[in-house]
C-alpha cells in the first residue's frame, strides 16, 4: 500500500532517532530559556514498541488489548512480535548485558532501515487508513460500539507515546488529533452508508435501465427451464461483492417503475456505464428535491492517480435517510450509469471512504 510519490521517507523519520548529536561545547545560559530533547541511542521503533507494550499490559479489559493489538499493527508497530526475542526483551538494558543489549538495539535498526528504503512507515497514514474501517472490515466481528472504543484507544495510545518522550511523535499529534475528531463522525457514518447504499431510487434504475439489478433479473413468469438455463448461467442467486450483497433485487419491476415516475421516462436508454471513484463535493437539503422525495448531491469523478477531481459536477439522487449519512469529502467505489436524459445512477458500490482515507496508498487493480 505504498506510493511511490509519497512522502513516507520523511514523515516520521525526520528526526534523526541516534545518538551521533555531539554534547555542545559551552554551556547554555539558564536565561536563554531554550528547551531541549534528550534524544535516545534507541531505534525509533523499538522506543515505540517499548512504550506501546507498556501501554498494552495496563490494559484490563480483553476487547481493549484485542483493539489495541489491530492499532498497533495497523501503525507497523507490534504488541506481541518483535524483532528481538522475548528473552532477549528480558535481559535487554540491565546490568552487564551490554552485548544483548546492542543485539537487540541492532535488530531494530535493521528493521527501521528496511521500512525507510520502502518508505512504509509513517504513523499519521497509519492511523488515517486505521480509522477508514479498512482494519474494521478486516475484523467482521467488530461492531460499531468497539469502534467507537477504537477511538478512544487511539487516542490515548498517541498520549502515552508523547508521555513516554518520543518527540518524534510531539509535532504530528495535532494532525493525528484532528483526523480522530473527524472520524468520530465519519467513521460510523461511512459503515452504515455502505449498508445503505444504493437506495431504492438507484436500484429502480439498476432494474430497468441497465445495471447489475438488470442484468441478474429473473422473472418469475418465464418458463422453468428458462428459468433453469438463466440461473445456473448467470448464477443470480449467488450472493456477490464486497459487502456480501444480494444481487437478487427487492424490487418488482411494477415498484420500480413506481420509483421513477415522474422523474426517468421508462423508453430511456443507457449511453454510458463504467466503474469509477466519486468524491461528494455537496449535498442538497430535503426542500431541494424538486419534489421528487429526493435529495440531490453533486458528485466528480474523483482520479485517484492525479489525486483530483476531473469532468464536471454530476448530480446523483438518494433518499433523505441516505443523504444524511452523506459527508462532503466521501469517496463512493461505485458504477456510473448515464441514461440519455442525462439522468445519472450508481449500483455496484463495493466502498466508502471517509474524506481523509490516503487514497494515494491504495493500489489500483
């Protein structure tokens, strides 16, 4: 998941974590009132890994070590594995075990030296890509309550680190405090989206005009065989995506006819489909739904190798219940349908991105 324009190589490791700085050759007068870092001859990595298990055994509850094992792993910082062994933690900085001592410290090293050349390392992406759900969804037994805990966890794992005087940390606290008070909201909001998602007004014109709804559709009324023939081709009833979603529509084609009234006339034809990222850029109130119902949010077609939005603003259509779970920002991975009115839809929504996922990091297939 890294970027090979990304600024990994810095971020966390702009400062040097030796102990090459020489001690100044004069003294600094008390009156200067100049602060200063006691820097360490310890490996960033391992500093973080010491501080973080000291943090992981005064935990009591075993949901808060298990969602704190997911942060720490999540941030390429370990809880259980390290490098050095468990004996060697043992004898590690205590009296005449010099040697050990520099094994392990030489073991970190090694480690860091190999996450610099990759530029991997860099604990506020660590943290965004945490809190865009994709550690969540790695975890299905997760529910929305310990993810709220998950918050909590973060943020006080970040202040245990600056009270452990890793100063590496201190200047990029406020980032990471600014990207947990944003997906207070987002977070949760982004996971009962993606339940939502498409809506019954998308899924109408997924049914009839072109769509995965259309092309999975089986009517009841064909004969068996047909019947037979299209399910085992087209393997229909098969639950598909992402998300483990039912491809098999909710909708009869009378209800779905219902749904566009007034708004798609039903001889409308599909000119385009494609499967694209769109970033929501606004998003209409109730009252502006012409009344349709519906609330209107503008949408670009969002170029994840540029980082930019392209095109123009599109207009997509959703349900009030819907839209609210919406944030300016969102990513949707979804497929645009473009009917020759001009009328746009989406189906096929495999994810939700929160505005401050590093979209940048994540590879392209």
């Amino acid at each position: 998941m890294s970027n090979s324009n990304s600024s990994n190589n810095s971020g966390i490791f702009g400062s040097s974590s030796s102990s090459d700085t020489a001690s100044p050759a004069f003294a600094i007068p008390k009156e200067a009132n100049i602060s200063t870092h006691k820097f360490s001859d310890e490996p960033l990595l391992l500093r973080l890994d010491i501080a973080t298990h000291g943090f992981y055994r005064e935990l009591k509850d075993a949901t808060d070590k298990r969602l704190m094992e997911i942060i720490a792993n999540t941030a390429n910082v370990n809880v259980r594995t390290r490098p050095a062994g468990k004996k060697e933690f043992t004898k590690y900085n205590k009296p005449g075990e010099g040697e050990n001592t520099r094994n392990v410290r030489l073991k970190y090293r090694l480690r860091e030296e190999l996450l610099r050349q990759s530029g991997t390392f860099d604990l506020q992406w660590g943290i965004k890509w945490l809190l865009s759900f994709v550690a969540l969804l790695d975890t299905p037994v997760l529910n929305l309550a310990e993810a709220s805990r998950l918050l909590e966890l973060v943020d006080m794992w970040l202040k245990a680190l600056v009270s452990a005087n890793i100063h590496e940390i201190v200047s990029e606290l406020p980032a990471m405090e600014d990207t947990i008070a944003i997906a207070q909201d987002e977070m949760l909001c982004q996971r009962t989206l993606s339940e939502k998602l498409p809506g019954q007004f998308n899924s109408a014109c997924s049914l009839l005009f072109a769509g995965e709804l259309k092309t999975n559709f089986i009517d009841a009324n064909m004969p068996k065989w047909v019947l037979e023939l299209r399910a085992r081709d087209s393997q229909s009833t098969e639950r598909i995506g992402a998300r483990g979603r039912d491809v098999v529509p909710s909708l009869s084609i009378a209800e779905a006819q219902e749904c566009v009234s007034g708004i798609v006339p039903l001889d409308t034809g599909c000119k385009s489909s494609g499967a694209v990222d769109l970033r929501i850029n606004s998003i209409g109130n109730d009252g502006d739904s012409n009344g349709d119902g519906l609330v209107q949010v503008g949408v670009y077609v969002f170029d994840r190798q540029h980082m930019a939005d392209k095109g123009e603003q599109l207009m997509l259509r959703f349900e009030p219940e819907i839209a609210m779970e919406m944030r300016v920002g969102f990513v949707l991975e979804a497929t645009l349908h473009t009917l020759d009115n001009g009328c746009n839809y989406i189906d096929a929504v495999t994810m939700v991105w929160p505005s401050y996922t590093p979209l940048d990091y994540v590879e392209m297939f």
